[in-house]
C-alpha cells in the first residue's frame, strides 16, 4: 500500500517515531495525528503517513491518497465527538514541512476561522481563467 519516497526522515516521521515530542492523539500501522503546534483552533490536528511519500497530495498513488483521507475521517470523527465540535474543518495546503499531511480543526457554527473578506472575483477574469482550464483538457 504505501510507497516510500525519501529517505531522509522529516520533522513528522520523527514525531510518529517518538524521536521528537509531540501530542499523539491516534495512530495506525501507516498513520499518525498530532495536536498542531500551530493551533488555529483548540485541538487542531495534522494527519501524516508515518513514511514520507511526498509532499503533494495530489501526486500520491490513488491507493495512498484514499488512506490517508479515510485516516483522516477516522481522527475527525474522534475530534467532533471528544471535543464537541459542530464540524471538523479539513485543509490541506502548504510548502512549509515537505510531507503531505491534513489539518483537521473542530469548530462551531460561525467560529470560521477569520480568513478575512473574500474579494468577488471580475465574471470577465473567471471566464478567462475557466477557458485557459478547458482547452488544457
């Protein structure tokens, strides 16, 4: 099932290794999910593979991707149950660790997570930009 890509281990493998500190909150054979230090919300969470297979979500075998989402809706059942949370929010983005991984944060109705004004974008932009991704089909 999963597939090793490096071979230096990242910040996170030595997290789920115990060879760094961290608040382990689950884990399975593959996976691992530890309390953020960077806590948007209380109890927000990242989900790692335990063995770095990149750092892009989108470039992960369709088997791996799929595990790690599924482990990652195991933990957000954990999160809203334990922590009582409306909804567990799910983001995935970022350069900054080169290991894929999932944010999960608990929160309410209406907690958001002050992102700020969305600008509405200009119909002639998004046409624009909706034509340039159809011709690259």
């Amino acid at each position: 099932m999963l597939k090793f890509k490096f071979m230096e281990k990242s910040i996170f493998e030595k997290i789920c290794d115990r060879e760094l500190p961290g608040q382990i909150i689950w884990e399975d054979e593959h996976f691992c999910a530890f309390l953020s230090i960077g806590q948007l919300k209380p109890g927000h969470t990242l989900v790692v593979p335990k063995k770095n297979l990149g750092d892009y979500i989108f470039e992960l075998s369709d088997d791996d991707y799929q595990a790690l989402l599924l482990a990652a809706k195991k933990v957000a059942a954990l999160l809203k149950k334990s922590l009582n949370a409306a909804r567990v929010l799910v983001l995935v983005e970022g350069f900054e660790v080169p290991h894929v991984h999932v944010h999960l944060i608990p929160a309410q109705i209406n907690d958001g997570l002050n992102k700020g004004p969305i600008p509405q974008a200009n119909p002639e932009e998004l046409a624009r930009i909706a034509e340039k991704i159809i011709k690259s089909k």
